[in-house]
C-alpha cells in the first residue's frame, strides 16, 4: 500500500478525489541527510507559494514502485509529474538513478519535472553504462525538462540528453532566511564521510588548531545518525534546528555544499571546500558569489586559509535575493497552465 502524503501533517493510502490538478512529487527521501531533506522541504514550499491551485502530493522513495500504478490510474493530462533535486544524477548512487529512469520513462504524456541537482556519470565503463540507460529511459519523455543547479551541471546535461535543460539555483535558496540573533560562539566541521570527500584532513587538523586556539571546535555532518528515518511529517522540526545549531556559530567549515547553503540562510560566516566532482564550487560561483560572508577556496596553504577566515568572521550580514533566479522554472509551469487550459477549451 503506497503512502502519499497531501500535506504536513499526515499520511493517505489514496489520492484524494477533486477538481484540483495535482503535483505528484517522487523520489523524496527518507534517509538522514539533511541537505536533500531540505531541498524536499523547499520544493514543497515553491509550489505551495508559486501555485496554489495544485494539491501538492509528495511520494518517499521507497514507495515510488507501488504509487506508480495508482497516479497512472487517477492521473489527469493537466497534472505535473516531478522527480526530486538536489541529489546526483549519474552513476554514484545507482538507486536514485534508476527510480528517475523509472518515473521519466512511465508519465511520458504529462510535463515531467527533473528538479534542480548535478549531474555526474563517471569516466569509467559503468559511468558509461550508466549514462546510456538513463539516456534511452530520459528520450521516451519528450515531456521531460531537466534542470541544473550550477553551470556545469547545465552543459553536461546540454550535452548528455535531447531533452529541454533549464538552469536555476538549488531549491533551498528558495527558502526565507533567518536572522535568530543567538550570540556566537565556536568553529563547527561539517564533513561529509562518504566517497565524494578530497578535503586532506592534514588541512582539517590545522585549521581546528588555530581555530580551537580562541573558541570551541565541534564537529558534525548533515546527515544524521538520529533519528534513523524521516519523513514529511518530521522534517520541518529537524531542518529548523539545523538552522539554529548553525546560528549559534562564529564560523562554517565544510564540504557540504548544504551546509553553506544553511550558512547563507542563518547569516553564518562559512568556508566552503571541494568534493570529488566540483558541484559546490560551481554551485557557489553561480549563485553566491556576491555574498560576503561566505567563500569557497581550494586552498591548501594554511596561512592563507586563515587570513580567509577571519576576513570572513569580520563580514557584516548584507541582503541578497536569488528568488528571481527561479523564473525559467516558474515559465515552465505556467506554460504547461496555460497549454492545459487552451486544450480543454
């Protein structure tokens, strides 16, 4: 029995019967990383704010298989069918790959929606493999839009597919900021463990030294080890203290690109380092660039690390506006509104 879950606040075994058009969003995850939760969270939000007249209709990645079948049954020619950002499309993470192959070859009469993430098929005989599943599932859609969140990101899938590749910010920026006014203190690692890691931890280790000389260090991660699950109804509460853990902090230093993007949200001065593929570089020079309290560096000469950061701990908080960025998205959707519309008149 598949779980759709309409709202917040609760879970349905059915999709409820009305005149609204419905946003099915799958692929949501489940797993403790907060950066993807958050993007899950903001795309809920978008479409909330932006389209009001769709029921918003999210779908946990473990329940794709079994709610396929009963959106195809109840699904209108005016629905969007979407899968969710901010992972990696490619060849790292072979399940999440193979659910978006799943849904962009099923719903090929609707708009599908590939929401904003990288992309990143290794250079390798399964990178290759890989990429050419996914690009004889992604041409049975000739409905699908796919969209990047960096440059990089944007050409690759430019070059990969013959679907329309549109280019916005990741999702979270879309989220309001917050300005709590903790006082702060200490320096907080958040470090990733996993195979997308190059940060040397010789460069770690120096910089919790002459950090650790004037406050407290911590260290953390965006992926959680409790609770062991999360879902729609949990997140809101887990994403919020995220941003107050990262409010009470004098300085970010992390290769999670989520976590600068909690950064940008809580007004926190954050050093952003490399992963294995480049997309929170690219990702940075982008869209944040103009922020200055945040910084990215491939530095490895510790001086220098520490000039950048207490240049960036001497930063005052300043607006910045990335809202409008969203537009090709917003275009999208208002022109499958109106194409909907023309056809039933």
């Amino acid at each position: 029995m598949a779980n759709f879950y309409i709202d917040t606040t609760e879970v349905v075994h059915e999709i409820p019967q009305n005149d609204r058009p419905k946003f099915y969003m799958f692929g949501v995850p489940s797993y403790t990383n907060m950066g993807d939760q958050a993007v899950s969270l903001a795309e809920r939000k978008y479409i909330e704010n932006e389209f009001p007249t769709y029921q918003y209709i999210e779908i946990i990645e473990e329940d794709d298989d079994e709610a396929i079948p009963v959106v195809q049954e109840h699904l209108r020619s005016d629905d969007i069918i979407a899968f969710t950002g901010g992972g990696n499309m490619g060849n790292l993470y072979h399940n999440h790959e193979e659910a978006r192959r799943k849904v962009f070859a099923t719903f090929v009469d609707n708009l599908t929606i590939s929401f904003p993430q990288s992309i990143h098929f290794e250079d390798n005989e399964d990178g290759e493999i890989e990429k050419k599943k996914s690009q004889e599932a992604y041409s049975k859609n000739s409905n699908l839009v796919l969209i990047a969140r960096d440059a990089q990101s944007f050409h690759r899938m430019l070059t990969t597919f013959d679907n329309k590749v549109i280019f916005t910010p990741d999702m979270v920026l879309y989220m309001n900021s917050v300005d709590w006014k903790f006082e702060r203190n200490g320096a907080l690692f958040v470090l990733r463990h996993d195979s997308e890691k190059v940060v040397k931890q010789t460069t770690i280790d120096s910089i919790k030294r002459i950090m650790g000389n004037q406050r407290p260090v911590n260290r953390v991660d965006t992926v959680l080890d409790e609770p062991k699950k999360i879902t729609p109804l949990t997140r809101d509460t887990l994403f919020e203290q995220q941003l107050e853990l990262f409010s009470h902090q004098e300085i970010i230093i992390t290769d999670r690109w989520h976590a600068m993007v909690f950064s940008v949200l809580t007004g926190t001065p954050c050093l952003l380092f490399g992963n294995s593929y480049g997309k929170g570089k690219h990702a940075y020079f982008d869209w944040l660039e103009q922020v200055n309290w945040i910084d990215y560096t491939d530095e490895t000469d510790i001086d220098r690390i520490e000039n950048t950061l207490k240049d960036l701990m001497a930063q005052k908080r300043h607006d910045y506006d990335v809202k409008k960025d969203f537009q090709q998205l917003s275009d999208v959707i208002k022109e499958n509104i109106k194409s909907s519309k023309n056809k039933k008149a």
